[in-house]
C-alpha cells in the first residue's frame, strides 16, 4: 500500500483505521473450523450491550489481542470468539429511563411491547463497545459475533436449564434471598456489596414466660422483632442452660417464644441471647429451618410493614425501627443501647439497603457442580495464573451456596417452567407445552421471572460456538486455551464456566485463566467519575493512538500489581512509537535499493557490532516469547522497548552509519541486509502489542510478502 517511504512525522490518526480495515477485508482474524492440529482459540468477556469502553475493557482486551496474534503469527489457527452480554438489570434500566423522559412506565407498554422496545433501543444505541474494541485493534473474528439473547445462546440457555431440572439441579423454593426494595428483584450474594457503618446495638429484654425474669437480647434491627418466632442460645452457655425448652414473651406483640439451644449461636455477641426472625435474616431461617419454627413475615416487598406487624403497619422499615425503640423504651423493655459497626449489605445498582425476605426463587443446586469446579483446578486440568487465586478459587468452591438463579425483571431469558391453573403441576419443558402433563388441562401460565444475566455467559465458552449441536467449532476450539479476565468476576463468571463446562461438555471451558490486575490512577485510587480521576480511553486513543495507549498497558501489566496509570505514561509510550518511526524513516531508503527483499536471511560474515546486535534480537526474541507464553506481558514490553531504543536505535544504527555511506561497498551491502533483518524482526516481535504502526513500516519493506498479521513470529 502507497509509496515506500513514511512521511516525516507519525500521526496514528492516519494509519490505524486504513490497516484495520485491511485486516477485516483480507479476512485475516477469522479462525478455521477444522482442526489443524494447532489451535489457539479465546471467548471474549463479552462487554454489557449498555456498556462503553473503560479503561477495564481496555487492558483487559489489549492483552487477549497480544496473546491472539501472537499465536496467529505463530502459526496457530486462532479463534477470538467476540460477543455482548444482555445485562439484564443495567440494559433494562437504560431503557426504562429513556421511557421515563416519555413519562412512561414499562407497566404502561406491558411485558411484550417493552422487549420490542429494549430490542429497538440495541439496534439503535447498543453495543457501541464493539466499534471501541476495533477502534483498539481487537482481532476478534468478528463474523461470529455473539449476545447471549441471540436465538441459538436462548435454546443453549433452555437445554441447560431443562437438562439441570430434570436432574433434580434445579428447584423453586422458599428461600430467604437478599431483595432490594427498590428494584424489586433478588439479589445473588455476589450482587450485594457490602459497607461498613456505624449504627447501635439495642438491648431488649424479653420477660420469661411465667415468672418475673427477663432474659435479654441484643439486635442492630429492632424493627424485625416483630417477626420473632424463637429466642436462640448457645447450650453450652452457663448462664442459659436451664432457659433451654422454656418460654418468653415477645414485648409488643405478645407472642409466646420457645428458647433454643443451638451451637450457632455466638456467646459473645451482645447478652449471647440471640433473637430469631427467620423470616427475614438468613441465618435465622437456617436456624428456624432446623428446629422446625414458625416463620412470621412483617416486611413487605416494599420494605413496609405488613399486616402481621400490629400498629405498625403501613410504616417503612426505618421510621418503624424508631417508633419500636420509643414504645420499647415507653414499656421499659429497652435496657440500653450501644454504638455497634455494622455491615450493610447494599444493591449493586440502586445503593439502597438490601432486606433479607422470603420468596418462591429458582435455585440451581451448586454442591455436584462445585464439586467437580473444585477437582478440575486440584488436579491441574485448569490452571489460574497468578497462581495465588487459586486459594481464593478453593475457598469459595467449598463454601458456596445453592445459586439463585430468578430474577423479577423482564429483559433477560425467561423461565421455561409453566404452572397449569387446574392442578398447579409446574411443567419445565424445551418449547412451550400445549397440555399439563399431570391433567391435560391447557391453562398453562408461563413463569414471569428471567434468569439470572450470570447464568447465560455461564454457558458462553461452548454456547457460543453452537451447543447443544456437536458442532465443528466446539470440536476444533473447546476446551478454549485461556480466559483472560479481572478477579471481580472471577466467581460471578469464571467459576460458574467451571461448572457448567464440566457439566456439560464434560471437559473444562479454558486451560488457562490469566487474572490481570486493575487500572488505576497515577496515585493508586481507583478510577471514578465522583473523583473525577477517570482517563478515557477512547479520549487517549484519539490523542496518542491506539498503539500508543497498548503499549503503555502492556508495559505496566506486571502480575499482581495494580496498574497505576497516567496520560504522561502514554506520552511517554508515545515516544517510543516516534522513536520507532524515525528509525524505520532512516532505514527504509537505505532498503529500497538492497536486493533480497524481506531480508530473510542474514549474510554470511558479520563484524563484530553486527554480530552483537544480532545476538541481542536473538535474546529479545526468546524473552519475549517466554513473556507472552507466561503472561507477564510486562516483561515482554519492556524487553522491546530497551532493545528497539537503547540497542537497536541508540547503537546499532548509529554505528551502521558508517558503512552505510560506503555506498556500493560490499561493507554498505551487508550492513543493509543487517538493518533490514533486524528492522523487520522488530517490527514482527512488536506487533502483537502495536499492530498498527508496525504494519505500516512492514508494508514498506515487506515487498511482495503478506502482510505482518499473518506472521510469521521470529
Ligand atoms: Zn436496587
Ligand atoms: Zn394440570
């Protein structure tokens, strides 16, 4: 392409998207079907539909491309299997917002009309991260693009779900779950986040049934006494032991309330007399569940007081645990209160507190599932790397709860389980049944509730490449070589691929899980907009370029280190790329007129300088595959980077100067072919991380031959 000189100052505006359109024109990201023998194959962390491009995205896509053409280069069939995630709470937000300005509800349109219109809204303004992604060079084999939405991910999505219930893994239930108020859906664990504040701890004495004691207890939420259904201690604690099996008498309310004994229960906490409100405290059901006690719900799905709360209904949870503190302390039942840090558990999205109720949800039973997750990474079938998160991995394999995978939100996959009105069978089928199977009756109402948006890309390493079909891709391409990922989700994601690929195709999802680290700022805090620390990265790109801002990325993605970055960092790297373009502006007239084009070949005498060089490429050549090979991308970069600036440009060719102008000498010739070999290696060993640039220069070199992309690696 153009002429075979660059001009004098480099501007990435003007060649990045040119060659990025070559690429896609030639074909070049698209993976073969068939095993060649040599596969290299990775699934994207397929971005939110509703996202844009963080800096997140950005490392955590700039190093999967490095180990993609890195392998393709190397003569790997390499598969980067792109694709979106429907995001279901964050995409069903955006819509409902944008419905809002019309002074609408989703109520409004019904559940129908307003998936058409989440439809519309991804047609018009989703997945403008895929645009982002090329915009960062991303090789992904773009014509496979999937959205777990899409009509084959849907049918994987129901298989699953259908092939786990049958197997007695999947079951409805009364579950306590962790609800938000606001948005009206259950939250997994992993959806709460938790924060630390300051609140009290209230003392509540509890007269003893018959006599004129009192035992006391000690709450940081009073307001859910009115549930309380038992008084539970530790029978090994002296001072209760004889309570155990008598009776006190819930104040307010009335209520008789057995007194348990039960080893849970901490004797150091508070008076070591524990209320016990199983409908509304996860621990407490567990508890209730054992002794078999009654459950009293007093909190609605609003977070208001129900029917059952007395003279306190109607009240929202707060301004009822007030007006209970007052009449306790009225009545005298209050025996002081203490300042007590508590843990609040809050919604990811909203930031309202969440409340532990009771609800029908779906579970996914995790124990088998985990189980085999677990083994997998024991006996080494799946590697993580660094290797320190594997113990993180292990703990949390071992203590994991069945998954509650029902969400009470419209935009996701909907439950395939029918209730027929006659009998109340529920039916969980593949395709909509016509009849109950129990009754024949054809009153058949559809489950309301989608799944969990964790529980499509859950399946995203063999869904994505056509399961349940035995299709050619998952033949060729699965298990995938490695997932590249952040730690935060490597339990939402990674380790439910874990156990849905062992399940399901019998066979791990990747051998290899590389966790990078997070970008942050120049001073180690973490990028927020509230901060205003946010650099940009489509902005950076726009600015320095795209090779520019992968190379300061990759230069600073030292294993288990937190990146701290900053736009001087990038002008730095930016440098770097200048300093490669004057190089190459010097070299390539000295090219133009040397036979032996491509320059494969080194001549058959060197002189001690050239030899030198040559003995430095070759060691560069070997770090840095060893660091690609092993993910430390930083080694790799610097390695490039002090070899193209402080050996290649500051010595070699500051000597080559020499006999270069001997011009038609043999001593010219062969300092030509040197500077060529080692220019064009250069460029090879630098484009998986600067594909850009490096396919510039190259294709005023390279002659006839293909183009950089294709390799191959030195
Ligand atoms: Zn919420
Ligand atoms: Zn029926």
């Amino acid at each position: 392409m153009g002429d075979s000189m660059l001009p004098k100052v480099y501007d990435p505006s003007h060649i990045e998207q040119k060659w990025y359109d070559f690429w896609l024109a030639q074909k070049y990201f698209s993976a073969k079907e068939t095993k060649t023998g040599k596969e290299y194959s990775i699934v994207i962390p397929p971005p939110n539909v509703t996202g844009s491009l963080h800096m997140g995205h950005a490392l955590n896509n700039t190093l999967q491309d490095i180990l993609i053409r890195y392998h393709r280069m190397d003569g790997y069939n390499t598969l980067w299997m792109p694709g979106m995630d429907h995001a279901g709470i964050a995409t069903q937000n955006v819509v409902e917002r944008q419905l809002a300005q019309e002074g609408l509800h989703r109520e409004d349109l019904g559940r129908e009309k307003f998936i058409e219109r989440v439809w519309e809204w991804k047609q018009q303004s989703g997945g403008a991260i895929v645009n982002q992604l090329k915009r960062l060079g991303c090789s992904c084999d773009w014509d496979r693009e999937r959205f777990t939405m899409d009509e084959g991910l849907s049918r994987a999505v129901r298989e699953v779900f259908v092939r786990l219930y049958e197997e007695g893994l999947i079951y409805k239930g009364d579950y306590i779950v962790n609800w938000c108020p606001r948005c009206h859906t259950a939250l997994s664990d992993l959806e709460v986040e938790h924060e630390d504040s300051s609140g009290s701890l209230w003392f509540i004495k509890y007269p003893l049934d018959g006599t004129d004691k009192h035992i006391t207890v000690a709450t940081t939420r009073p307001e859910t006494m009115l549930g309380d259904t038992a008084v539970a201690v530790n029978p090994s604690d002296p001072r209760y032991a004889d309570l155990v099996g008598k009776f006190a008498i819930l104040p307010l309310v009335g209520r008789k309330l057995i007194i348990i004994g039960d080893p849970i229960v901490d004797e150091h906490f508070g008076t070591g007399a524990l209320k016990v409100t199983p409908s509304h405290d996860l621990t407490d059901f567990e508890l209730a569940r054992r002794h078999g006690l009654e459950r009293v719900t007093v909190m609605d799905f609003h977070g208001k007081i129900n029917e059952n709360g007395i003279h306190f209904y109607g009240m929202d949870r707060y301004e009822c645990r007030k007006a209970i503190v007052r009449e306790l302390d009225e009545k005298g039942f209050l025996e002081k209160i203490e300042p007590y840090a508590v843990g609040l558990g809050k919604c990811y999205r909203c930031k309202d507190v969440v409340e532990p109720l009771i609800s029908k949800q779906w579970f996914v039973k995790i124990g088998p599932l985990a189980e085999e997750a677990l083994k997998a990474v024991q006996d080494g079938r799946t590697r993580i790397v660094p290797e320190h998160w594997t113990k993180t991995y292990f703990e949390w394999m071992t203590n994991i709860r069945d998954w509650c995978v029902s969400r009470q939100i419209w935009w996701g996959h909907r439950i395939p389980a029918w209730t027929c009105q006659d009998c109340g069978e529920i039916i969980v089928a593949r395709e909509e049944p016509r009849e109950c199977s129990a009754c024949k009756g054809t009153r058949l109402v559809q489950e309301t509730d989608v799944l969990d948006t964790w529980f499509s890309s859950a399946l995203w390493p063999f869904s994505t490449m056509g399961w349940p079909d035995h299709t050619p891709l998952l033949k060729t391409f699965y298990p995938t070589s490695c997932l590249v990922t952040g730690f935060d989700i490597l339990f939402f994601w990674v380790a439910r691929m874990m156990m849905m690929g062992l399940k399901f195709m019998h066979d791990v999802p990747f051998r290899d899980v590389y966790i990078h680290a997070l970008v942050r700022d120049e001073n180690g805090k973490k990028m927020s907009k509230s901060l205003g620390n946010v650099i940009d990265p489509l902005l950076v790109m726009d600015k320095h370029g795209a090779d520019a801002f992968r190379f300061t990325l990759a230069a600073l993605a030292a294993q288990g280190r937190d990146i701290r970055l900053s736009e001087s960092r990038i002008e730095g790297y930016r440098n770097f790329m200048n300093k490669l373009w004057n190089a190459a502006r010097f070299a390539l007239p000295h090219l133009a007129d040397a036979p032996g084009a491509g320059f494969a070949e080194l001549p058959d005498r060197l002189d001690v300088v050239e030899q030198w060089i040559v003995s430095r490429l070759q060691r560069a050549i070997e770090e840095v595959r060893n660091g690609i090979e092993s993910y430390c991308f930083n080694d790799a970069a610097q390695c490039l980077y002090q070899f193209t600036w402080h050996e290649f440009c500051d010595w070699y060719i500051e000597y080559a100067k020499i006999p270069l102008a001997k011009s038609g000498t043999e001593e010219a010739l062969r300092a030509k072919k040197v500077l060529g070999y080692t220019l064009d290696r250069i460029l090879h060993l630098l484009h998986p991380f600067i594909p850009f640039i490096t396919e510039e220069i190259a294709s005023k070199i390279q002659g006839e031959r293909a183009s950089i992309t294709c390799g191959p690696f030195p």
